[in-house]
C-alpha cells in the first residue's frame, strides 16, 4: 500500500519538483487573471506532478467511494442512474482528476472543464451537490499528501496546489454552469417575450376589435336607454294624465251618485204620494158607491112618488113632475157615479203600475249607486296604481341614468385598456 511506501525527505519534494516538467499555456485573459488571482504558478504545477505516480495509485478507490458517497443522495442517484451508471462516471472521474497532475494547463484541459459545466447544467446537477462532493474529493486528495509527506512546509506547499487547481477548476466549471444557466434562462425569457408579445399582440387585436364592438355597442346602448328615458317620460306623462282624468271620473261619479240619490229621494217621494193617491181613489170609490146608493135609493123614491101622485089623479100631476126630475136627476147621478167608478178603477190600475214602476225604479237607482260605489272603489284604485306607475317610472329613470353612466364608464375602461396593451407591446 502506498501508506507504507518509504516517505521522500524535504530536499528531495522540493527539488524533484523543480526537474518536473510543466507548462501553462493559456492565452485567454480571463483564465489568466484567474490564475494570477489564485496565484496558481507553474511550480504549483510541478509540485503537483511529483504526486502523481501516488495520486494514480489510488484515484480508482477514490472514484468509487466518491460516488459511493454521491449515490446515495435520492435525487443525485436519480440523476446517474438516468444517464450514466457508478463505474462509468467511476472512471470518467479518475481520468478527469489525474488531469490535476499532469502539470499542464492548456486548451485541452480548459475545454474538459467546460464540458463537465455544461454536462453539468444538462443533467440539472446544482452547484450545491457539486461543491459538497468535490469537497470530499479534495480531502482524499490531501490525506495522500499526509500519508506522502512529513515535512510541515512541504505538505502546506502540496496542500495549497491541490486547492489552488481544484479551485480553478471549481471557478470554471461553475462560471460555464452559470453561462448555460443565464443562456438558456435569456433564450427562455426571448422565447417568453416572444410568446408574451405574440399573446399580447393576440390580446391586442381582439382587444382592438373588442374595443370596437363595444363602443359600437355602448352607442347603441345610450341610444336605447335614450329611448327608454323618452318612453319613461312619455309614460310618466300619460300616468300624470291618466291619473287626471281618474280623478276628473271619480269627481263626476261622486256628482252623478250625488244626483242617482237625489233621485232615489225624488221616487221614494213619488212612491209615497202614489200611495196617498191611492188611499184617496179608495175614499173616492167609497164615496162613489154611497152616492150611488144614495141615487138608487133616490130613484126607488122618485118611482113610489110617480104612483103615488098617480093615485092622487089630478091633484098629484105637479108632484109627478117633480118626481120625474128626481128620477132623472138620479139616473143622472148614477150614470156619473158610474163613470167615476170607471175613471177610479182605471187610476187604480194606473196607480198600481205608477207604484210597479216606481219599484223597479228603486231597485235599478239601488243597483246603480251600489255599482257606482263600486266603480268610485275601483277609481280609486286606478289612481294608486297610477301613483305607484309613477313612482316606479321615476326610479326606472334613476336605474336608466345610472346604466348609461355605467355603460359609458365601460368603454372608456375599454379604451384605457386597449392603451396599456399598446404601451406594454412597446416596452417588450
């Protein structure tokens, strides 16, 4: 084993290291000043050659137990077994880190360190990872140099080379992981933007017409709920009319119901002087018929006169004179009163159907005044819808106006929007 190999003195670390061959043949300022920046010198180089016959010895265990270490971390393990396995990237790495002792630095060298960034950004390895793993790379590395070395100088010297060119190569691989990484997030953000401006541009367009439609519909809007406003006032005009002529109805039914019960007054009156004149044909009949048997009595009388004054002869011819004037002034009288029994039997009938007329008259002005104080009820709730009618028109107007205010607010919104699209396809 290595550990047991015979240890090299001081004289002989430092001035083999001298006789080493290295180089550094870089032209490229920036990978200049991080040499200078790390003071990484050639004799670094050197230094590091003397252990490479050491380093190589045992890179094979350190590779493995490198990705020993590596694969058991669930998201890096995902990561190898996807695109690689453990003895691959094994042996991928111990030809990379026996690079670090081959004391040169050139394009070559430069170029591998660039393809582990990029490999690196590709299979989404973090730096984090990358740095904590090369961590434990850099103290296996440093344990040679003790088991190697005894001299505190020598081992300071040796340790300093190791972090020096792992430093370099730390800085570029993470410099071209950072460089894919702002690459590909620039070329995602150009693709973004274009995607967002041909969106925006989408939005836009339809934005623009949408504009267009909206104007076109918020004209007609206002042109409706002008009309509307005009049939509103055109309503509450005829509610203020039709709610005048209720009134001027109502007013005339109250006179007409005034008038139907003067003339209900006037009937039951007649009805009650009918009755009188009734009740008066009736004394006249009686009366009538006691004439009338006061007449017959009386021509009765007149014939017993006329016999008797034919018994008296020549004595009894002036009393039958008189008799004979009294039987006709009773045929007479019985001839009258037969009439007037006639005319009252007629004013009887006429009377009774004065009195049927006038009843259905009654019923008819009751009829109508309980139909007028029906009519008068449903003026008067003509009038409350009316009054309601315009009440609800008033505030249709309100809701009108606030509408149009609305729909004007709306396209100008439409309008200021449009404008922001405008200015934002500018900026991007």
């Amino acid at each position: 084993m290595a550990f047991y190999r015979k240890k090299k003195s001081v004289s002989e670390w430092l001035e083999r290291a001298k006789s080493e061959k290295a180089a550094i043949k870089v032209n490229d300022p920036k990978t200049l000043n991080k040499l200078k920046m790390l003071d990484l010198t050639v004799y670094d180089l050197q230094l590091l050659k003397t252990l490479q016959p050491y380093v190589k010895e045992e890179i094979g265990k350190i590779a493995k137990e490198f990705y020993a270490s590596f694969y058991q971390i669930d998201e890096l393990k995902k990561i190898i077994d996807r695109y690689s396995s453990v003895e691959k990237l094994s042996q991928t790495l111990a030809v990379h880190v026996m690079d670090f002792f081959s004391g040169t630095i050139d394009a070559a060298f430069l170029a591998k360190r660039t393809g582990v960034g990029k490999m690196h950004y590709k299979i989404a390895l973090t730096p984090s990872y990358y740095m904590g793993t090369f961590q434990n790379l850099q103290s296996s590395l440093v344990q040679i140099v003790f088991r190697m070395v005894k001299d505190p100088v020598a081992e300071e010297r040796l340790i300093h080379a190791i972090n020096k060119i792992i430093s370099l190569e730390q800085q570029i691989v993470l410099e071209v992981y950072e460089a894919e990484y702002a690459e590909n997030l620039k070329k995602e953000f150009e693709e973004g933007r274009d995607d967002l401006r041909s969106a925006i541009a989408h939005v836009s367009g339809n934005l623009t017409q949408l504009s267009s439609q909206t104007h076109e519909s918020v004209r007609n809007l206002l042109e409706r709920f002008t009309q509307v406003r005009e049939m509103v006032r055109q309503g509450n005009e005829e509610t203020r009319n039709a709610k005048v002529q209720a009134s001027a109805g109502k007013a005339q039914l109250e006179q007409l119901f005034a008038q139907v019960n003067d003339a209900s007054s006037s009937v039951k009156q007649m009805g009650k002087m009918v009755e009188n004149l009734e009740n008066s044909s009736q004394e006249i009949g009686r009366v009538t018929a006691l004439v009338k048997d006061i007449s017959e009595q009386t021509n009765i009388l007149a014939l017993n006169s006329a016999i008797e004054a034919a018994r008296a002869g020549e004595y009894g011819k002036g009393f039958t004179v008189v008799s004979q004037e009294i039987r006709k002034l009773a045929e007479e009288t019985n001839t009258a009163m037969a009439q007037i029994s006639e005319l009252t039997a007629n004013s009887a009938t006429v009377t009774m159907n004065v009195v049927e007329s006038l009843t259905k008259t009654a019923g008819i002005i009751e009829k109508g005044m309980g139909e007028s104080k029906q009519t008068g009820q449903k003026f008067d709730a003509i009038i409350a819808s009316v009054e309601q009618n315009s009440a609800l028109s008033e505030k249709t107007d309100k809701h009108v106006d606030a509408l149009a205010e609305i729909a004007d607010h709306l396209g100008k919104g439409t309008e200021t929007l449009t404008g922001s699209v405008d200015q934002l396809m500018k900026q991007l």
